[in-house]
C-alpha cells in the first residue's frame, strides 16, 4: 500500500491547497461580516446622531417656550397691576361723583330754606 512519492506529494498538495481554500474563504466571510459590523455601527451611530440632533431641537424649543412664558408672566403682572389702577382711579372718580352729588343736594336744599 505505499503510495509512490509524487503520488503522496500530489494529494498533499491538493490537501493543502484545499486547507488554503477554505482558510480563505473563512477569511473572506470574516472581512464580510466586519464590514457588515461596520455598516451596523455606522447605521445606530447615524441613528443616534439623528436621536441627539432632535433632542437638542426639542431643548431650544422649550427654552424659546420658557422665555415666552416668562415674557407672558411679566405682561400678565403689569396687566394686573393696571387694572387694580383703573379700579383705583374708578372707584376715587365714583366717590368724587357721590361727593359733589351730596354737595348739590345740600346746595339746594339750604337754597330751598332760605
């Protein structure tokens, strides 16, 4: 049963040849599923630049909102104080009104006697 040498050479070369083959192609599939990887990682990086981006919207967004609040707030108080004002000044022209009224009754009514 020996082989002769070139006979033996030949299908250890062929074995050999065929070992390469398929670490080569482990090779390749490996290169392929790093660059799938990389995709992968590339795509969520994407994605969550796209997450921080709107998130940072969202922030200037509410500090536009918070500022319009505060700008409101304001209004609303120097609205309130014109008003307590007018009712002020409302209230002191009734009482004027009511006092020169009581002033024209007593007018003609010490008129009225003499």
């Amino acid at each position: 049963g020996d082989m002769p040498f070139s006979a033996r050479s030949l299908a250890s070369s062929a074995a050999e040849r065929a070992s390469i083959a398929g670490l080569a192609e482990n090779i390749k599939k490996g290169i392929s599923a790093s660059n799938s990887a990389q995709r992968q990682v590339a795509s969520e990086k994407k994605k969550l630049e796209d997450a921080q981006a709107e998130v940072e919207r969202m922030r200037a967004m509410l500090r536009e909102a918070e500022q319009e609040l505060k700008a409101l707030t304001a209004r609303r108080a120097d609205a309130e104080r014109e008003k307590e004002e007018a009712r002020d000044r409302t209230s002191r022209a009734r009482e004027t009104l009511k006092l020169r009224d009581l002033s024209i009754v007593e007018f003609r009514s010490t008129r009225d006697e003499a």
